[in-house]
C-alpha cells in the first residue's frame, strides 16, 4: 500500500476497524505532527518506557523526552550491561506509559508482531496503563497473512542487521526468513492483537509516511 490522503477511505475504513476491537487511532500527515500529538498526551510526572522500535527512533522522541527531563526507562542507554537492559524492560510492564512500533497493522484492524525476547508484545497486551503505538503506512497490510509475510521478509531481516553485532540467524545472509531454530533467532514470539479489553489503554498513531521496518 502506499501513501494516503487523510480522507482516503482505506485509512477510515481502518480507524473504524480499529473502533470496533476497543483500540483507539488517530492519522497524522506527517511524524511531526504525530509527536507533538504524542507528546502533548504524555503527563509530564509519567514513567514512560519503550519498546524496541526503529519507528520510535525516528520520531526523535526518547531524545526529546529525556531532554526534557521527563521519567524515562531508557533500554536505549549506551553502555549498559545486558542484564540491566533486562531489568529496564521488566520495569517497564509497570510503567505509566509504553510507547511502541508495530510490524504490521492489516486494514481489520489486527496488530501483527514478532518478538524477540517478548518485551514489547507483553507490553503491548498487558501491564503498562496507557500503550501508544506509532506506525507509518508503510506497516498496513490487507490480511494477517500479508502481514505475516512482511515480518518474515521485511521486518525480521532488517531487525536481524540491526542487531547483527549480537546474534547471526541465517536470515542475515538470506535476506529473508527461513524459519530457522538457530540459538541467534531474534523472532521468537508472534503475536497477533486482536482486541484491546481495557477500553481506552490502546492509540495507534498511524503517520502518512514510511516508518521503520
């Protein structure tokens, strides 16, 4: 899919989808726009944590935040030890605010994710009280299983050379899954959100541009 006009009736279609599952979106012409809106509803005495997103680092926002002198468990810190990033990301099921990407999002309204620890997605199902998930229209996908298609061919190799300085799947040399069960796996945990059960906790900032992987 590409790029969208606001009143581009696939994008309605989507936020009505997304209405009717419990979770809550708004549409943004461009990532500006969508942080300040981000920002804006953020309670400057908020804990907020992160989920591993190259969306997210697009924003410019954990920059902005901790700049700001807001109450960020930031996994992103240089230097930390990997069982301190581990204890960050178990802190972070209890913080106030969690604020995410999303491999996928189909037209249903379906959030689709491949985890490699399971950090985010456990986050995003449950524990944090509000969960704002931004995605670039680039993530919208016709099924469940475009969208799986698109972890597997898109998202996970990408993710895999991102982190390539610590593991080595086989996707790194491929390009794509194989649906391999190497110990360097960093696709561990799929999950598909149908339904948020607490109404209000969800918003998906759906930005029209392309976002992350």
């Amino acid at each position: 899919m590409g790029i969208y006009d606001v009143e581009n009736k696939d994008i309605n279609k989507l936020m009505k989808n997304l209405k009717q599952r419990n979770i809550n979106s708004c549409f943004f012409s461009n990532r500006l726009e969508a942080k300040n809106a981000l920002i804006n509803k953020i309670p400057s005495d908020s804990l907020i944590a992160f989920g591993g997103s190259t969306t997210i680092k697009e924003l410019g926002l954990v920059d902005y935040l901790i700049n700001n002198q807001y109450k960020v468990l930031n996994r992103f810190e240089k230097d930390i030890s990997k069982e301190e990033k581990i204890e960050i990301e178990r802190k972070s099921l209890l913080a106030d605010i969690f604020i995410t990407g999303s491999n996928a999002l189909t037209i249903d309204g379906e959030l689709i994710n491949m985890d490699h620890t399971g950090n985010r997605v456990s986050a995003m199902l449950f524990g944090p009280k509000k969960v704002y998930i931004v995605v670039g229209v680039n993530k919208i996908v016709n099924s469940i299983e475009e969208g799986i298609r698109r972890v597997k061919t898109v998202a996970a190799p990408l993710n895999a050379k991102r982190a390539k300085d610590e593991y080595n799947p086989p996707c790194l040399k491929n390009g794509q899954c194989v649906n391999c069960n190497s110990k360097d796996s960093i696709c561990n945990s799929l999950v598909i959100m149908s339904r948020q059960y607490i109404p209000e906790r969800v918003t998906i900032f759906i930005i029209n541009e392309e976002l992350g992987f």
